[in-house]
C-alpha cells in the first residue's frame, strides 16, 4: 500500500472525529506553543546579552575607587576619590599584560545647542577609551593626544545626543554649552545601543579627561578619576591583568594586609557570561516544562489512540479479511497519530511566534524565532506521535481477523 | 474441470482454558472451478469454522488445504494475508462495508492493498459496480444504501480482484426474502460468468440456487449432493 494512500485514510479517520481529534492535539499544540515561544524568548535575551557584550568592548577591567570611612561615615563603593590619571598611566605602562587603561569621570548635565537643550551624561576620557571600547567615530574626528594634553575644550556626541541637538543636521564644527561652557563638536561616535544595565548608552557626551576635570568636575585634588577601564591583551590574560593591576595599585597606594584595598576591580565579560548563563538556565527550564507538556499530549494521544483502535475493531477485521497485512495496519495507525501531533505541532508553532510577537509588542521583551526552534519543535512533535502511536498501533496490528470481525 | 479447492481430512480443535472442543472432525471435499456450493448445517456444526479456514482467516489444527494448488499451511500471516487478497473475495452476512465511507471506495479496497494505482482502482471497481448492478450509486455511503444494495457493495468488493473462489458466509441472512431472490439471482449469474462461489446457507430455497450442496453435521459433513436443475445446466 502506498504511502499517499495511507496519509488520505489517515486523514477520513480524524476528519470523522473533528472535536476528539482537537482536543487529543490540544496537548502538542500548548506544549509547542511553550516550547516556540520560550525559545523565542530565550534567544532573543541571550542574543540582546551578546550584543551588549560586544557593545562594551570585550577582555575589559573595570577599576573603581573603594568605600572610605569619614568621621564615622563609609560612603559606598566609588564613592571615594581614591584612583587618578597617574594610575590608569602607570596600569597602562607597567601592567604586561594590560593594552590600554583610560581614567575616566562621568558627571551629567544640560547641553545647550542654540535653542535646544537636553539633559545627558557627560564623560570625559583620555584618548585610549574609544580603543577601549571599540568605539569609532562615524563623522569627524577622535579626540587626540593634543586634545587631551591641552585641555582643549572639543566634545563627540553620541548618537542620541546628536538628533536631539542638531536633528538631521551635521554638529561636526558647531559650538555648543556643556554646563554653560562652549565646546566645540569634533566628531560624532557609531551608535552602539543599550547597556547591560538597559541604559541607552548613545545618550552621552565626551570630552578629553583633563578638559573635564579642569572644567566639568569638582573634586578634593587635581587629576582624580572617578574610574580606570582597562583592557588586557587577551581573553586568556584578563585574570592575570587583574592581578598586575591590584598588585600595581596596592603598591602605588601604599595598601598592606592590615588595610582594606582603597579600589576594587570587576571583570565585566565574566558578569556578562554570569548573566548569559543564567538565561539560559531559565530557558532550559522552561523547556523542561514544555517537555512535561509534551508528554502529557502524547499520552493523551495515546489513550485516544487506544479508544480509536477498540472503536474500529471491527474495520480493522474487514480490512485485514481483505488483505491488509499486519504493516499496513500498523502504519495505518501510526500515521494516524503522527498526523495528530504533526497537525498539533504546526498549529503550536504558529500560535507559539504569535504569542512570542505578542510578548514583544505588549512588553518590549526582545524575541528571536529562530528557523531552528520550528525545525525541532517540528520533528519533536512528530516523535511524540511516533513514541506513543506505536503501542496503540501495535495492538491494531495484532488483532486476530476472525475476532476483529465479530467484534460487535 | 480444475480443483480450485481441495480439502483433505481437517481437524480443527478449539483450547478453552483447559478444555478442548474438535468443531472440525476430518473434514474433506474438492471444489472445481466454476462450481457453485451451498454448505448446510445446523448452529453450530462448523459451517463457518470451515468458511474461515477456506477463507484463510483461520489454520485447521490437521489436515491439507490446497487453494488454486497451493498449499495453505505453514504459510506466514503476511503471505496468508496476500493470498485473501488476490485469491479469495469474502462476503458477510453483515456485509461489513467502511463506515462513512463511498460505495466505490469500499470496492476499491482490496485494490488498495494489493498496490493498485489510483487511476486503475477507480476503472476496476466501477466495472464491478457495474457487474452487481449499482451504477450510479458510486459516491452513496453505506447508510444512504438498502441492505440488497450495500450487499451488492459487498460482492462487487469480492469480485474486484478476479480472484479465483468467493466465499460468502449466509450472504442473505439479513435480507428479506425479494432482496435474498435478487441477491441469488446476481450469485447465479455471476456462477454462469464462470466465477466459482461457496456459500453458507440455512435455507434450502437458498441452497437450491447452487449446484451443490454439502451438509456438516457436528463437525462432519453427512451428505454431498449435486442437482442439476439449477447452476450452468439451467
Ligand atoms: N474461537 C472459538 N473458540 C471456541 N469454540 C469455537 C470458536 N469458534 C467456534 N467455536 C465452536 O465451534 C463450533 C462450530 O462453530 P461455527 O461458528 O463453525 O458454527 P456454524 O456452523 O457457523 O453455526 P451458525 O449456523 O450458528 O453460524 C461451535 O460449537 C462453536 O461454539
Ligand atoms: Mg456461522
């Protein structure tokens, strides 16, 4: 018997049965649907965490001032103006395995441009933060060493920064007032996107760091950082320029054992593939769950299988009388309840992006439906019907015809 | 005439538990091609025992059967299963056609498993369609049919193969006594068209159409007769 002709009898069988053929595929359908939509939203998350691995540059070190006590009181972690330029210089020069180090500050603060104003974050960097950061300028220039030597007071806008100033217009030469100083718009950085923490990183300016020091910030002492980006040669090397680094500090910062370190150090790939990790932790969950579902629908399908099979004893007789063999019988079945939980897949896969869309239109969740998610839930659906068909189908094929005929 | 059928002493013991019931006791009898044959018998003698062993649906315990000069025993299911499809047509009494299913799919059936071609299984059950007389009434499913009609189904079903015996187990128990004459009448003139055919009957007016009559008693048969009133002689 051929096959085209066993999918058509396949078919009659659950055509005669529409409603009990629904609710048998029902349990696929919700198992699909959750395994679709959490893959969905599984990898739209892990493919968001790398992009913002890649947006923040990678093998980077993150050196930040410590708490202080004064007069009783701990201000928390950065909080102390302990690290300066001088030591992101001497990271940069006596650390081996260390290929830039950049002090920075952030202060925030209105931008005027004209008659436009916009509040952002201001930061202020030597030279080596955009290698750092693998950051290019789209439109103009980088800042330079003489930027930085000089003070000079010349800025790059970020992205966001630059269509809330200047619109579709080009900033590179204009004047603007950052905290009512004129700073002149050298260059205009890529776009890079949202943080790990959410936050639009675009919306910011940058200045050199002595410019921002002599002019944007206060602080206890000239040439203080509010922190030190570092990064090391090579992924392999990070942890040893982590030690270079503490190592280098403790001794320039005069910190012996009996003295709390006055910096910590945080290595942001490694916080990044903690939170890629436990992403996909949740995501293997959730598919455990789907799993559970999955199985649930096949045993239901199972126990229709069943039902189906004492119904039609008797067709089976005829059709055995006929000459069907045992295999064609078999497949009958089989392919019955493969069709079941195929039907049931497809309408899981097709409910499963609806609801992933939905998710993402009602609460901006990044979803990705991947080719290969369908593909799986596909043929895993078809294994379901093939796992618990063949008992069923198995029992049909064992019928003896002479008792098959007589069943009433 | 060539034996079609040839059954040489068979015995067949039913196991219940731990008790054992001989509904065959060495049964014997040939069968030429063309013949019609009526098997007669009271409930219960092992008429219909011997229609599922000639049918192949069943094995004797002992004995030979010889079916078109082969023999039937120590065969696998599947080839059983090759030799009801392409050697024997069955006829129930409770005619047994696919529910909700079209007339013409039912004939078709047996086509199905013997891996016919579409094109070929539709051109072959309409000719048997048309051989029992139910032209037109193709598509009609076996509820929009009367019981003398799904019968005629039934037969056109057993004929569709050519295959070499038709087996009909009291075709018209259930039918009336004008849809018995009319489903004898097609039995007849298809015997005539040279088609062999044992039937089970407990009408002797039934059996009369046949040119042959067997009667079982208790697993034996007791009498073996021709008449010659009936059958190609007519
Ligand atoms: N599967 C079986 N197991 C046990 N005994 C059986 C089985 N099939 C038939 N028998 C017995 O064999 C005997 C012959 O049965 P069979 O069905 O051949 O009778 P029959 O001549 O066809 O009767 P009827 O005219 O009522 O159809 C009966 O006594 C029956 O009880
Ligand atoms: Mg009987």
């Amino acid at each position: 018997m051929n096959f085209l002709q066993t999918v058509k009898i396949a078919l009659r069988a659950l055509r005669t049965n529409k409603m009990r053929s629904f609710l048998t595929m029902l349990g696929i359908i919700i198992g699909i649907a959750a395994v679709i939509a959490m893959m969905a939203v599984g990898t739209g998350a892990s493919y968001v965490i790398s992009q913002q691995i890649a947006s923040i540059g990678s093998n980077i070190i993150l050196v930040m001032p410590g708490s202080t006590t004064s007069g009783g009181l701990r201000t928390g972690t950065g909080g102390a103006q302990t690290l300066s330029s001088d030591d992101a210089k001497a990271i940069m020069a006596d650390c081996p395995s260390v290929a830039y180090a950049a002090g920075t500050v952030r202060t925030a603060g209105q931008i005027i441009n004209g008659n436009l104003n916009w509040s952002s974050v201001i930061m202020g960097g030597s030279p080596e933060l955009f290698d750092i950061r693998e950051w290019p300028v789209v439109n103009g220039r980088p800042i330079n060493q003489q930027d930085e030597d000089g003070a000079i007071k010349v800025c790059l806008l970020g992205q966001t920064v630059a269509e809330n100033l200047f619109g579709s217009a080009d900033p590179v030469g204009s004047i603007i007032r950052i905290k009512k100083i004129p700073f002149t718009v050298i260059g205009i950085l890529d776009r890079k996107g949202q943080s790990p923490q959410g936050q639009d990183q675009d919306d910011a300016v940058f200045v050199p760091l002595r410019t921002a020091q002599r002019n944007l910030v206060r602080s206890q002492r000239s040439g203080i950082v509010s922190a030190i980006i570092v990064k090391a040669k090579s992924e392999e090397s990070i942890n040893k320029a982590e030690d270079e680094i503490k190592a280098l500090l403790n001794q320039r910062h005069r910190i012996t054992n009996s003295k709390e370190p006055d910096f910590s150090t945080r290595n942001l790939s490694e916080i990044l593939a903690v939170a890629e990790q436990s992403s996909k932790a949740m995501s293997m969950l959730l598919g455990a769950v789907a799993s559970i579902s999955l199985i649930v629908g096949g045993i239901g399908i199972m126990n229709i299988m069943l039902v189906s099979v004492t119904e039609r004893t008797r067709e089976i007789g005829i059709r055995m009388a006929i000459g069907a063999k045992k295999n064609d019988i078999l497949l009958q079945f089989m392919t019955e309840a493969v069709m079941l939980t195929m039907l049931g897949g497809l309408i899981g896969i097709a409910l499963g992006a609806g609801g992933a869309t939905v998710v993402s239109k009602l609460l901006g969740w990044p979803t990705m439906i991947s080719i290969q998610s369908i593909t799986i839930a596909f043929f895993f659906s078809a294994a379901v019907g093939i796992f618990f068909g063949f008992y069923p189908a198995k029992k049909a094929a064992g019928l003896n015809p002479i008792d098959a005929l007589r069943y009433e | 005439m060539s034996v079609v059928i040839s059954l040489t002493d068979i015995r067949r013991v039913f196991t219940m538990g731990d008790q054992q019931f001989e509904a065959l006791k060495g049964v014997s009898f040939d069968v030429s091609s063309g013949e019609f044959v009526a098997i007669m018998g009271a409930s219960g003698s092992g008429k219909s025992t011997s229609m599922n062993i000639l049918g192949c649906l069943d094995l004797p315990t002992s004995g030979r059967y010889l079916l078109d000069g082969i023999d039937v025993g120590g065969m696998t299911t599947n080839q059983l299963a090759d030799i009801r499809n392409k050697k024997l047509g069955f006829v129930f009494q409770g005619f047994n056609l696919l529910a909700r299913t079209p007339a013409v799919e039912n004939v078709e059936l047996p086509l199905v498993y013997a891996g016919l071609a579409s094109k070929d299984r539709r051109k072959k059950a309409m000719m048997a369609m048309e051989q029992v007389g139910l032209s037109g009434k193709e598509n009609n499913h076996s509820g929009q049919l009367s019981g003398g009609q799904q019968q005629r189904v039934a037969i056109a079903r057993a004929l569709v193969n050519d295959p070499a015996v038709i087996l009909a187990d009291e075709p018209t128990g259930n039918l009336d006594s004008t849809t018995t004459e009319e489903i004898m009448g097609l039995f007849t003139s298809l015997n005539r068209q040279g088609i062999t055919i044992i039937m089970v009957t407990h009408e002797h007016d039934v059996a009369a159409y046949a040119g042959r009559q067997i009667t079982f008693k208790d697993g034996r048969i007791i009498s073996d007769t021709q008449t010659i009133h009936t059958g190609k002689t007519a």
